[in-house]
C-alpha cells in the first residue's frame, strides 16, 4: 500500500530533520508538553535511535578496529562519519562502504585504515553473489589442444588486498578470542579472500599467484599464464600454472570455463 501523500510528507520532513537540521518539522509536531518533555526533547529522542542505531551498525562492521580504538573513540569517529555521510540506502549494510577511506583522511593510523579495508572486504566477500564452482570434473573433459586457449572466470566473491599491516592476523586473533596485536607495520603482501559455503577465508598470496590472479581476471588465457610464469618458473611454468589452477578450483574460485577461438586468443 502507498503511503497518502499526507503521511509522505511528514516522512520527508522527518528525515530531512534527521539528516541536515531541518526546523521545518518543529511547527508539525503538537506542542503540548508531555511529562515534561518539550516538542525539542521529543525530536531529539528520533535524532539519537537514528545516530545510535548506525554507530551500532558500523560498530558489527568494524569490530575488530571498535576492540583496538576503544570504544570512545570508535563512537567519536564514527558520529563524524556520519555526519559526513548520512545513510542514503535502504539497507543499513551499505552505510560502511566509505568508512575506511574517509578514515585515511582523519589522523588515523594507516594500519588502522588497513584494518577497516579488510574487514569491509570480507563482508563484501559474504555478501557476494552465488556463484556455480567449476570442478576437477569440468576440467577433465577440456579437450588438451584448447587448453592453452582456456579462459578462466573467476568468482564474484573473489577479491584481494595489498596490505602493509598485520590486519589479517588481527582479525584471527580477535575472532578465536584472543589478545589482538597491536595496529604496525608489516612486509607489504598481497591477502586473498573468498567465500567457502558460509565462511570467509584469507590467506597470503605468493607474488606469482597474485600476478597470475590479475592476469586472468583481465583475460589471459591459460597458455598466457605459462608464458607469464616462465618468467619466474622457466620450464616449470605449465606446472606451476597447473597447480595454481587446481588450488583455484579446489577452493572454488573459478566460475566459469571459456575456450577462446584461436583467432580472440591472446
């Protein structure tokens, strides 16, 4: 049922209260005090429920970066976030998509600003789409002529991070209940992570897999990927690059196969 346009009006105004400051709401409401409480105190009851509740929400977003600020100043942070960014969605999920990079501008450590990319990575990674997993199987029938013309889909779960900062075992530790390491410095790496059933994982990429993840993820057809590798593995390239693909497969990275006509290879 639409709401009357009465009762949309009321609606619009409220939350253009909310959101900038309207007084334009005030005269709508009924003056008459209630237990003492005045049209002003009433108003402010929406303005904090409405602040609170996405503070909260940002706080189940970046728990680990709430447990390593405190929660004062994660509250702090937090309430300029949100005036900086008022919601503008239905759904409150995607109220924290800029978080981390208005952080990197409000004197925040950059290994605090690593750590809030990571955990809004992984609740990407959760969120994604469902995605068909190619198998072993799928493979197997791939007749050994195309293979050098095989185009590899990969997941839309799928995403990865360079990271300089222990954020990763930050988040380990935080969620096995452990003491979190403090927020420094670290060797700058490349993190994959994907979504298994209804789990994220991550782990460290070595730097060829990481290129080779660019690399199909921009096209590169299999034979690409051992001339790529050569440069690191020389004659172990195809092996290399099979192994690779089979721990793809095996976590369920590779949605889709494709063999590229040999005229559109590259």
């Amino acid at each position: 049922m639409n709401a009357s346009p009465a009762l949309l009006d009321h609606q619009q105004a409220l939350q253009a209260w909310l959101l900038h400051g309207d007084a334009a709401l005030a005269p709508r409401i009924d003056a008459t005090p209630v237990r003492g409480e005045t049209v002003h105190d009433r108003l402010r009851i929406y303005r904090d429920a409405y602040a609170l509740r996405l503070i909260e929400v940002l706080g189940q977003d970046f728990p680990v970066l709430k447990a390593l600020l405190g929660e004062a100043r994660f509250d702090t942070l937090a309430r300029a976030y949100l005036q900086a960014h008022p919601s503008t969605q239905p759904s409150v999920r995607h109220f924290g998509a800029r978080f981390a990079g208005w952080l990197a501008h409000h004197d925040l450590d950059a290994a605090a600003v690593e750590l809030a990319r990571f955990e809004w990575t992984q609740g990407e990674v959760f969120d994604a789409a469902d995605d068909h997993a190619v198998s072993l199987a799928d493979m197997a029938v791939v007749p050994p002529q195309d293979w050098p013309r095989l185009r590899f889909m990969l997941a839309s779960h799928l995403r990865w991070l360079t990271l300089s900062s222990h954020a990763p075992a930050q988040v380990t530790a935080h969620a096995a209940g452990d003491s979190v390491p403090e927020m420094r410095a670290a060797t700058p790496a490349t993190w994959l992570l994907w979504r298994e059933a209804f789990a994220v994982h991550w782990r460290r990429l070595d730097a060829d897999e990481a290129d080779a993840l660019r690399s199909v993820r921009t096209g590169q057809c299999f034979g690409d990927l051992c001339t790529q590798l050569a440069h690191a593995h020389g004659p172990e390239a195809p092996l290399r690059a099979a192994g690779l693909l089979k721990r793809w497969i095996h976590d369920g990275l590779v949605a889709a196969l494709r063999v590229v006509p040999a005229d559109h290879a590259h």
